[in-house]
C-alpha cells in the first residue's frame, strides 16, 4: 500500500478496458459516455478489497453514472499507483496515505480527495508456537513484507520503532508478497514475521495457516490508510467526473457491508481472473471473509450500516496522528500543513445519494 516512488510506471497492467456504465435509478445510457476517468488499483492483480467492494459493485449495480465512462488498470503498489496518477496514466487512485504525504513533500502535486480505509488494518503475525511475545523480540528477526514499495515495509519499521528497535538496524525486511508466498515463507522459516494487512491475512488463514498477531501500540490508533487521490490540476478539471466516482464507489462500499457475499459474486463477475480456474462456490466463502475483512476497514467501527454517513470525511486529529506515524515510519521528514495535502471539496458532492436506497437494494440483491 505505501512507500517511495520507486516502482515505474512500466509496472502497471492495465486490467480492464473502457467500460459503459448504467446510471443508477434507472436511465437508459443510450448514448456513449462523455465523460471519461482512468481508476489506478494499488495492487498488481485485482483482489477482493477496494477493487471490488469500490468498482465491481458500483459498476454491476448501476452507481455509476451514464456519463462517465471507466478504465482501470492495475499498480504494483500505492507508490506505482500514485506514479500512475502523476503521469496522467491515471487520474484517481486509493493509495496509502504514507505514499500520498511521501510524495507532496517530494513535490508530486497530489492531494488526497477523500478517505477510503480508516479503522487502521495492519498487523505483526507470528506462528502460534513462535517465541515472539512481543515488538522487542522482533531484534535481528526476519520480517516478511508484500514488496519493499509496499506499506508493509514502512509499517514494520514503524512498529519496531514503537517497540523500542531501531527500524531500520534491528529488524531484516524480506518481499514475500501474500497469500500462498506469504504463508508458506513464516511456515518454512525463510521469515520469523509477516508485516500485512487484514484482507491477505484473511486469505492466508482460509489456506489453513493459523497465526498470532502482536498487539499495535497506541500510536497505530486513528492513523489513516487507503485514501483516494488525485493530481491537482486533475481535480480542477475533472471536478465533476473525480465526484461521480466517489460517489458511485462509497455507495457500493456501502452495499457490500450489507451484502458481502453479494458483492464478491459480483467481484468474480467482473474480475473472472481472481477465480484462478476454480468455481465460484470453491472460492466463494473464503473471498467473502476476505472482502469482510477489507469492507470492516473502510467503514466505521461502531454502528450498523444505517447510521453510516459523512463519507470520506477525514478529521484533524486523523491527519496529525498519520503525519506523526509516517515521520516514524520514515516516508516524511516534517509536518505538512494540511492544506496542501487535503482537498474535500468533492465530498458534498459525493455524499449525495440515498443510503437507505442503497441498502434496500444490497438486502434484496440475489444472484442472476
């Protein structure tokens, strides 16, 4: 999810082509679309996070408008993403707010435009039997991060850091990427530690791999992490097509708290290639734990589904604690002021839409 911009663009997939969207309520969309945007996964395939329950589901059910017209393509990580979004390859990503406030103090005009994941996801695992109790016994240990560009590697630092470790001499940083690679690396030995986030480690334990996780201090609360975001100037000039977006993407994050299982079969609709030969039923339990555990991260920790509002709101306290964490983790050398990173001028536009509609149609969602 995070890290310097290392990763060319190079390494992006481009993942889907144009797609015609039908507006929800009902309008025909007759006519080709004349609006267009470019959505950059921070991921190097799609996977069941924000690809699905953000874009699958807002296509299927019909969030998105018939204006707009839809590419997405694929990013080997948040900061491939963000380059994807520099270079006018794309002109919104959700990447990890680390990579966002990295790249504005290297002088990348980003800013982010609204927030996506905000109940922190990150977490240590160890093997059950491991000796490692605690952040401190993580002291010349191998810890295994999905790429070092990744918000894994970051993360680990910043969490040896809180453990009282120097982040950068007392731990080993080894790329195992997640799921299989991942689990079969702590399970080999080839690593004491895996640094991810929940929806893989949902993955990894539906394979049969049982972990332990170490307790994040309190410095990890209230820290933000998948953000939607976008070039400057691209938020200028495409004010209109940047809001319809968000959008159609909280309400089918909003859809698919209500109804996991619903949208993962949407997913799998959408993105056929995340079955990898199997049958929907084969796959279709374990990815909806999966998606549960990415969905639980993007939408509030307390209440149920009706009182969910305000969408992509990030408070002034969130924005301090998530500067304080990625001067810990390395990515920023200073504060940056607010302003400069932060443009919610979009949200009220975004959060136009009938939630109680929205949830009306995830419970009566069956499958065709």
């Amino acid at each position: 999810m995070k890290s310097t911009l290392r990763p060319s663009v190079a390494a992006l997939v481009v993942s889907a082509v144009a797609l015609a969207l039908t507006a929800c309520g009902g309008s025909s969309g007759g006519g080709s679309a004349d609006k267009e945007i470019t959505v950059a996964f921070a991921g190097a395939v799609n996977a069941p996070k924000e690809d699905v329950a953000t874009y699958a589901v807002a296509k299927d059910q019909g969030f998105l408008d018939a204006k707009l017209k839809v590419k997405t393509i694929n990013a080997d990580g948040s900061s491939a993403a963000i380059q994807a979004v520099t270079s006018r390859s794309a002109d919104i990503t959700a990447a990890d707010m680390g990579s966002i406030l990295a790249a504005r103090e290297k002088g990348v005009p980003i800013k982010a435009i609204g927030g996506l994941v905000q109940n922190w996801p990150w977490r240590i695992a160890v093997k059950p039997d491991s000796p490692i109790k605690t952040g401190a016994d993580l002291k010349g240990k191998k810890i295994g991060v999905i790429s070092l560009a990744s918000g894994s590697a970051p993360y680990a630092r910043a969490f040896a850091k809180d453990a009282g470790l120097d982040g950068q001499k007392d731990i080993d940083l080894l790329p195992v990427g997640i799921g299989t690679p991942a689990a079969s690396a702590l399970n080999s030995g080839k690593v004491d530690a895996l640094a991810l986030y929940t929806a893989p480690y949902a993955s990894i334990e539906n394979s049969g791999t049982k972990l332990r996780y170490l307790p994040n201090g309190a410095a990890f609360q209230g820290i933000r992490s998948l953000t939607f975001a976008a070039r400057e100037d691209t938020i200028k000039k495409k004010k209109e097509e940047l809001t319809l977006y968000l959008r159609a993407a909280y309400q089918g994050l909003l859809f698919s708290s209500v109804q996991p299982e619903g949208a993962m079969r949407i997913g799998f609709k959408t993105f056929p290639a995340m079955l990898s030969g199997q049958t929907v039923d084969q796959r279709l339990k374990g990815d909806t734990k999966v998606l549960t555990s990415f969905v639980d991260s993007a939408t509030p920790a307390q209440g149920e589904p009706e009182s969910f509002s305000n969408w992509g709101a990030i408070g002034d306290a969130e924005w301090q604690k998530t500067m304080a964490y990625t001067r810990a983790a390395g990515q920023i050398t200073k504060d940056i002021p607010v302003s400069e990173i932060w443009d919610p001028s979009l949200l009220a536009g975004a959060n136009q839409f009938d939630a109680a509609q929205v949830i009306a149609k995830a419970k009566a969602y069956a499958p065709a």
